[in-house]
C-alpha cells in the first residue's frame, strides 16, 4: 500500500505547498498533524525538491499543536 502526505514549509519567509509526497507506512502511522518536522529541499526549486522528514520533529516548535491544528484544518476544509 503506498501512503502520501502533503505539508507546506516556508523558505525565505513565503509558504510553499508540498502534495503527494510518498512515506513509508511506518512514518505515516506516527506522524501527527500540526507538528512541525525537518523539511530539506533545493533553494533553486523549493516546491519540486522538498522532502520532509517526519523521523526528524522539531520539538522546539511543539508550543502549541492543537491551534495549529485549527489552523491547517480553517486553511484546509
């Protein structure tokens, strides 16, 4: 079965929107929306490039997941 995420990341202060990103189905089962995680792309083409890394959250940004979560979901209906 194949699993897919999209998530958005900023660069350079602007939202990018990621879609259909393939993950394992052992990342899909742990990832929580609204966390923040490792996202590595190439500056010259952001959106075709970016990769996210849902082994690698940043728990630094967790102060406050549930309003994030409002957020994705308003953004997002």
């Amino acid at each position: 079965m194949n699993y897919f995420v999209s998530f958005d990341f900023v660069h350079e202060g602007k939202w990018y929107p990621r879609y259909g990103f393939e993950i394992a189905e052992g990342d899909y089962d742990k990832a929580i929306v609204g966390r923040k995680y490792k996202v590595k792309y190439l500056p010259k083409s952001p959106v075709k490039t970016a990769q996210i890394y849902l082994d690698e959250p940043v728990y630094s940004e967790d102060v406050n997941i549930e309003k994030e979560q409002e957020r994705i979901l308003e953004m997002y209906k």
